[in-house]
C-alpha cells in the first residue's frame, strides 16, 4: 500500500519536506496542510513588502498551492488547521471550512514552525500592536503602518531591523526599543552592533537601547503609549520583534518530548521522540556544528534543509542526516550588510572556550579601484586550539554575505586560524584587495605567526 | 651576527618575505632588491590603469619603496638588477646604476616572479608589440594604446580578456585572438566560457577563436599586421597575453633544481634544492590541493602565501608550511564576473577522475527582491567519491567572488557533494535566494538524493 505522509505546516520545511518526500518516493500519497492561504512562505520577505520593495504578498510565496500541488503531486490543504493528533491511531485531525477532516498517516511531519513572542506585559492585547509572520497578513500590516506617523518597534533582532528600514523608507518616525545595551544582541557583539547604532541613527531611527518595555497604553482599545523603565513614548502602532518560539502547541498534544530549548526535540534523523513523527524547521531544535550543544535557530535555509532530511527519511528510513547549524545570517540595515556565523565572543566564553578575538578594518577592492567601501570584519578563535569559532562582518556591499559564507564554510569544517590564512581565497582589483579580509583579520589574530 | 636575508624581487611574494622576516626577526638585516622603480607591484591593475579606471601608475603600487624600507627598516634597493649568484661564497651580484655590488647573504629568496611569454612566430620583435608585467611600464604602454584605433590582443586568458575591455572602453576597434576554441582555455570548461563569448560579442570585442597567430608583419619597424593560419588583419598595435612563464635566469645561475612545470622546484617550506636559497612567488613551482600533482600558477594571492612561508621560514627555519593552491581567481569582463576554483571537468578527466558536472542557473536575490541578476554555476564532483573538485560561475555581479571563495573554502577542506548541500550558508532577500546557488548546484549534482 502506497506510504500515507502527512505534513503539518507549508513553511520553508514543510513545503521542502513534501516535495522531498514525494520525489523519493512516487507511490507514496503526500499531503500539505496549513492553516493560512500560502504555501513555501517564510516571514523573511514582508519587510520589503511593507516597505514597498516588493509590490504584492503574493509574490513572497514561491509556489501558488494549485501550482504545488498539480507539480508535485501533493494533496495541498490551504486554510485547514491541524489541532489533534490521534497518536495510537495515526490520524490527524484538521479543521477546514468549519468541518473537521481526519487524515490517517503512516508517517507525520510536524513543521508547524514559530510564532512571535508577546511580551507579558500590561496592554500587550491593545490593538496597533502588530507582529509579522505570515505572508497573508502582510497586507494588513502594511494598511496599519500607512496611517501611522509614529512607529515604534520593540526588538532589535533581524526583522527590527529590517522593519525599521521599511518604516523610515515610507516617511515614518521610528522609535526603537531594545532591552538589551545593543541591536542583535544574541548574534552579534556589542562593539560590531555599535556600527549598526550609528548606521540606524544617521537613517533617523530613535535608538532606545537598555530600555525595557514595561507596558502599552491606549485609547478606545488601540495603543497609543509605549512604558518603558525610564518614560512614556506616544505612539500611533507598535511592531513587535522580540523574537520568536516554537508553535510546538500540535506537537505536544502528540506527546513528543520537547529539548531544553523548548523546541521540538529531534535526533539527526529528524525523528522526535514519538515513532513515525518527524518535525523540522521552526518548531525543531538543533544543534550547534561548533559544540554539539542544543540550540534554538529560527531561520529559513535551515528550516528547508531539516525539511529535505524529514521528508527524505519519511519515505526511506533513515536516509540523510542533519549535521547541525552555525546560526549564519545576514541581513541589510540601510546601507550595511551586516552578517555573522558560529559563536560570538561572549557565546564562546559563556560555553567555556577561551576566547582571542581581532576587529579589523578592509576595502572591498584593491586601494587603487574606485568605488570599494570600507568592511569590517571580527574573528573569533580558541586561544589553545586555534579553531575559529566565528566571525562577524558589517560592511556597506553586499559581498560581506559572500564573506560571511567562505567564513561558514571553513568554521563547518573546523577550520583553525593556520586553514583561513592559507584558504585559496579569489583576487581581483574590482573584488577584493590582494589580501582577502577573512585572510587579514586570521592575520592578525595569529598575532605575529602570519 | 645579525642574520643577513637577501630577497630578489620586490613583488608580491618578495615583499611580502621581507616583511616577514623583518617581523619575526628584528635583529636580521633584511634587504629586498628590484629591477625596476616600484615595489610589492603586481601586473593585476594594469589593465585598469590603460582603461583609466586608474589614474596614476604609482597608484598600482601599495607602498613607495621609502615607506616600505622607513617603516619596516627594510634595506630596499630599487632599480638594482641583480644577475648572479656566488653560491659558495654567498654572495649576490647585484647592478646598480652601472655599478656591480655585491650582496653577501646568509639566506637568499629568490622572488624574481615571472615573465609575459613571446611567441617564437616571425615578426614577433615588431615594436608596437606590447606586453603587460611591470607597472612603470603602465604610463608607456597606456601612451601607446591612446594613438591606435584597431588593436589586436593575442590571448584569451585573465589579462586578454582585462585588457580587451580596457581597450574598448578606450573606444578602440579590438580583435581577440586565441588559439584555442574558447577563452581562458586552462581554467574554464567550455560550456561556460561561452556565456564569457557572448558579453565580449556584446561589447565589440571581435573574437577570434580557434585561430593561431603565425605571424606579424610592419612597416619601418612597427607592426601592422597580424598573420593568422586563417587570414591576415590590419592593426595598429598587438598586445600579447599568451601567459607566463617563471623568469628563472637567476635561479638557474645558483644551481637550483627546476620542476616538471620549468619553475623553481621548492618544498612546502619554500626550499629549493640549494641550502639556504628559498624561492617564492611566480618564480617557484607549487602543487595541487587536490590531487597533490606540481602545478604552475601566477597568481597574486599565493604568491603573497608563498612568500610568507619564505620569509618566516628564511629566518625562523621550518616554522611555516604552504598547503598548496586550488588556483581560485576571479575577473570581470565588461558587466560579468567570472570566478573558479580546483579542477575544470577536462582537468578532472585528465587527472584520471571520474567527474560528473552540474551546470545550473540561479538569481543572486529571493525571487521577489528586486535588482537581483542571474549567475550561472557549474560544479564539477569525482563521481565514486562524491568529492567536489571544482566550480566555475559567471554572473553580472560581484557576489560571484563571494561564491566561488565559499566553493574554495569547502574544495580546500576536502568537501563532497553532501558537505556542499548541507553548508550553513547565508540567506536575505536582498543578498541570495533561499537555496544559495551553491547548495542548487550540489543538489543537481547529487542526482535526486537531495
């Protein structure tokens, strides 16, 4: 009989999972189900959508569901939401137009993903207080913000950023609340993030940095005041950004064991704790390639890759394997491109390393091109083995992704200081300086061997 | 006694040896000799500078040779030609403004780089007939350019296709020649020096491909025809890029062992097979990261590595060793940049591989980000192995150094195909698609299993 796979969630590991799982095995019956309109969506366009860099929702998807479908051959369910799961019977029970639909499977994958922290904080249910994650509300949010003159966005993480890059880009003013003494203060160091202060300021957002947020007021139901520890900021809409958790909520009523980050706890396999389900992406732990330690990462190219491994291993057993992650991200705040991998400097000591770093300044071409931009790049190593641990780059090209990604790439294979001075890295006037930066800032940090 | 480290050739790799050893020892004397004005100059700008991308010639430079020996208290003696070498008594003839000096060493580095290749053809001694190395050259050659309309450049390696462009740009009538059926022969596979065709086509560069020059032929001395086995054209100038080779006359002179590739046979440490004598740079031969076989490249960045290892080494002994090369370089031919690294396909074929290649096409952005242009990537894997041996991209934009630096990393460290899919790269709508084309390239190539 034709395998049953059932796959909850149409994200960035669900949809890869389906297809996965359906090329590798033809007979099997595949079926997606989400509870919002698209499928392949990730949170990481709207942005740009909001801003007015891309023109429609829609396009943030990569594939229409029909299309998908008739493609792939996938059963596509759009608009249904998974709530139950009858583990002894292998049904999942999903609400679609008011009705509920029972979907046996052989084998289930949960890819349920994340959904936006709220901040349990008085007045947090007011209205115009606005969080982003699925593409189809995108248009809404872009409705609210239009109307506003003052935004204020609570969070400096990734999409902070990019959310207050969008606000200014449609004339806002933009007050930015982290608690934290610096943006990105999970992935970066405090003295890389101070270059993204001064980019932010110089565009015009209000950086309120160690400033908690204590609470929201408002009038008639809709907020109108940010409370902060040190005072009150009038407000016409609030975005949240403070991060996101694991929407383990369907996960658990399966009984699967949760890791100690909170997130769904699989093994390499992609298996969790219960026979025969699965979960990758967003509502899945992982593991740090660097220390084996178990780690929340809430981004899309690992989500689609733990995707491709739970729907691979779906149809054939234990098929692939997933090695674990490095956090690598970037991201463009104004004119910076700000991008980072593996550990920062306080991660490395906090997880017992001992920790040499060197910051330095380069040029993205040789002195004498024209038109080369100033980057800065931070290396991290462990003093007594040399390993690189992870570096971190914010310059104004966007080449500082491909440095970021020759940096991923080296720390994945463990990699020391001696393996990134001599790594045969590329040349050329209009691309770089003679001595690639990665190969500068291993330089210095070999303090006098290179 | 002080140790006294006598470098000859102030190039990339001879600068970059008496840094080195200046650094690591403070009580050596250290003194780097030149043919010509310049020092740590390198032949990659001169195509920029007769485009007038760059304005001045001492530009090309990084440092003037009175910075360098002030700031490093390094003895650099310019315009100093030396011609021979007393190995017993150690000791280096050196000719100084018509003067003999003698330069007794304790260890010398050779660095004498190498020089443009002449074709043995009849008329090749024309004036008018143009090499690129050295950038006090750059003025003349520049001033010649300027007063011809049609010029032919024989070569379709790196500096043919830089100064095809540059001439255009110039507004110059330009016939490429190159015998073989496409350029850069060496370092590209066919199927993608084709994309490399249609942009020189596109700009006006006439291609004359598979075509061999046999000869020259000029009036009052001058060239002003080139002779090819298929016709013969009207010219007012002809600049030669048929490559390098290793400028050994001096290294010869002390009895040093040349390779199977006709450069200086050194050793990881950059020994030559005289004690005491070290060679680095484009004078010296290296080896493969991959198959461990004796290659020959010119190449700024390893010449630079190279000449580290000679410099340490020259004065600390065996403290640093050169891992080899994977010849990873970049260039840019009008609006494309064109990247490599490790073996092409016929490479791997020749080198008794078994190679499966993937050529696929990819965006530099998400789908729905604007100003995001197609790249092309074509990586090529042992197929028993699955070991990745090498990748070529082209694309209209520079984010393709970035890529082909990340290929290198993973090359060097001996990645396969899986490595290469499960990489932690980087991802945002404005600097990659969600799959980096890289991982779509591996995906390909792992023929369904991803």
């Amino acid at each position: 009989m034709a395998k049953r796979v059932v796959i909850v969630g149409a994200g960035a590991a669900g949809a890869s999972a389906a297809a996965r799982a359906r090329r590798l095995d033809p007979e099997a019956e595949v079926t997606l189900i989400d509870k919002g309109p698209f499928i392949s969506h990730a949170p990481c366009g709207i942005p740009y959508f909001i801003g007015g860099v891309v023109k429609e929702a829609q396009e943030l998807a990569i594939y229409s569901p029909e299309e998908f479908a008739r493609e792939r051959r996938i059963n596509v369910k759009v608009n249904a939401e998974a709530f139950d799961i009858d583990v002894k019977n292998q049904v999942l029970l999903v609400r679609e137009g008011g009705v509920v639909v029972k979907y046996p499977w052989d084998v289930l994958v949960i890819a349920t993903g994340a959904k936006p922290i709220t901040l349990p904080v008085e007045g947090s249910e007011l209205g115009g207080i606005l969080t982003l994650r699925l593409p189809h509300e995108a248009p809404r949010l872009r409705e609210e913000v239009e109307r506003a003159s003052t935004v204020a966005v609570v969070g400096g993480g990734y999409i902070g950023l990019e959310v207050a890059e969008a606000l200014r880009s449609l004339g806002k003013r933009v007050l930015l609340f982290e608690m934290m003494p610096h943006v990105l203060p999970t992935t970066f160091d405090e003295d890389m993030a101070k270059l993204i202060h001064d980019e932010l300021t110089r565009n015009g957002v209000e950086l309120h940095l160690g400033e908690k947020v204590i609470g929201f007021r408002g009038v008639n139901g809709h907020v109108n005041k940010v409370i902060t520890e040190r005072g009150e900021y009038i407000v016409d809409k609030v975005i949240m950004g403070v991060g996101v958790r694991p929407d383990t909520e369907l996960a658990e009523r399966a009984g699967v064991k949760l890791g100690e980050t909170r997130a769904v706890w699989v093994n390499e396999y992609m298996e969790t704790s219960v026979p025969n389900i699965y979960a990758a992406g967003d509502v899945a732990e992982t593991w740090s390639l660097i220390t084996g330690r178990r780690i929340y990462v809430a981004l899309a190219p690992p989500a689609n890759k733990m995707g491709q491994v739970a729907g691979a291993n779906a149809v054939k057993g234990r098929f692939l394997k997933f090695p674990g992650v490095l956090g690598t991200a970037v991201t463009k705040v104004f004119n910076l491109y700000v991008a980072r991998t593996g550990l920062t400097e306080r991660q490395a000591r906090d997880w017992g390393f001992k920790p040499v770093s060197a910051t330095i300044k380069a040029r993205t071409t040789a002195h004498y091109y024209p038109g080369g931009v100033q980057v800065n790049v931070k290396m991290i190593a462990d003093e007594p083995s040399g390993r690189v641990l992870g570096v971190q780059v914010v310059g104004a090209d966007k080449i500082t992704a491909g440095y970021i990604d020759t940096a991923a790439a080296l720390i994945g294979k463990g990699a020391t200081i001696d393996d990134f001075f001599f790594s045969d890295l590329s040349y050329a006037p209009p691309t770089a300086p003679v001595w690639h930066p990665l190969i500068t800032a291993a330089r210095v940090l070999s303090k006098g061997r290179y």
